[in-house]
C-alpha cells in the first residue's frame, strides 16, 4: 500500500465494514462492497455527494475525478496533498457510499 494512503487505511481497520478492493488499476476502501476512497497517481481520490464534490472544485480544492477515458465522474473528486484533510473526506465519502445516500 502506498505510505500516503496508509494512515486512511489504518483510520477504517477497526471497522468491520471495511475492506480493501481494486478500482482503476489502484487499491482503495470498500464498503457494502462499493469502493469509497483510493489513492490514484498520488492524489487521493473519494465518492461524495455531487453537491459537496461540486464545492470542491469550485473551492480549488480538487477536480473531478477522470479514470483515464475522459469521462469526468461527477461524485468523485480528487485531491492534491496538502489541499484538504484527506481522513476528513474519507470519513465523508465512507458515509455517503455506506448510507447509499444520492
């Protein structure tokens, strides 16, 4: 696992819910079998609510995810190091992927 994306593992061990998947050729957490946050080409990127990813990349603080084929996904967001607490936003994307909210 890569070191940056360690201590986001370590904060979801404890929880039972929690797995390890594969998405986009990277390693992330999975909840209800859904990934909700991984680590792509060195940014962190997790599944939010279209409104709060919205906010995100009108704040600067990240872009729309693009998995590689020129789609932007609209409930993912990726973000730099440094930008925003990525535990925070994992924490955010684990309830919104886990309460299968839209």
């Amino acid at each position: 696992m890569d070191p940056d994306f360690a201590p986001i593992a370590r904060a979801f061990e404890k929880d039972r819910g929690v797995s390890r998947g594969k998405m986009f050729g990277s390693v992330g957490l999975k909840v209800n079998g859904k990934v909700f946050a991984m680590l792509v080409k060195g940014r962190f990127v997790a599944k939010l609510p279209r409104v709060r990813a919205d906010e995100l990349v009108a704040a600067a603080a990240g872009d729309y995810f693009d998995p590689g084929h020129g789609r932007l996904m609209k409930e993912w967001v990726s973000v730099p190091s440094g930008k925003t607490s990525w535990l925070e936003l994992a924490r955010e994307a684990h309830r919104f992927v886990k309460g299968g909210a839209r």
